[in-house]
C-alpha cells in the first residue's frame, strides 16, 4: 500500500500569516533573460498557506514581502519537512492580482 504525504495544517494567531515562499532564480526573469544585480528586487515572492483569525489576507493569496522581514521557520519533524515564513499581516508589501 503506498502512503501519500500531505502537508500538515498549520495554524497561526490573531494578525500573522504564514508565507511559503515561491521559488524563483534570482537574476532571471520566467523567460531567462539576465537581470543585473543592481536592478534585481530586493523583494520575494510568496503564498498565504494559513492565516491568523484577526488577519485581513487569506489562503491562497500571492503575495510580495520583504526578505528580512518575519520569522524563518523549518519543521523537520514532519514528513515531508516543512518550510515557511510566518509575519504580521501588515508587513506583507502587497497581494498580487493574476
């Protein structure tokens, strides 16, 4: 019997939001042209996978924030290893509309 590994609900309080952030190559655009380092953005972007209860944003929103911004953090006790960024709703920079 083949187990599938799903990713463990996480829950976070009042006004923070968790961020898995979305990879990207920094220095290329989507369709590989070089970016100088000079006008890269210092910016990253991200998506909602939970929110907090007093939070304006929701699961599912793409978002930009600050790198420096939040708190880091990596379950390795869960399989699969989990990975995010967890910060105050008002310090996301902005929600991107596709």
């Amino acid at each position: 019997m083949t187990e599938t590994k799903r990713k463990p609900k996480i829950k976070v309080l009042g006004n923070k939001v968790a961020i898995e952030k979305v990879a990207h190559e920094k220095g290329k655009t989507a369709s590989g042209i070089i970016i100088p380092e000079n006008a890269q953005t210092p910016y990253e972007n991200g998506k909602i996978i939970a929110v907090g209860k007093d939070s304006e944003l929701k699961v599912g929103d793409k978002v930009i924030i600050n790198p420096s911004s939040g708190a880091e953090v990596r379950i390795t006790t869960l399989e699969p290893t989990v990975e995010f960024v967890v910060m105050r709703d008002i310090d996301v920079i902005c929600v991107v509309d596709n």
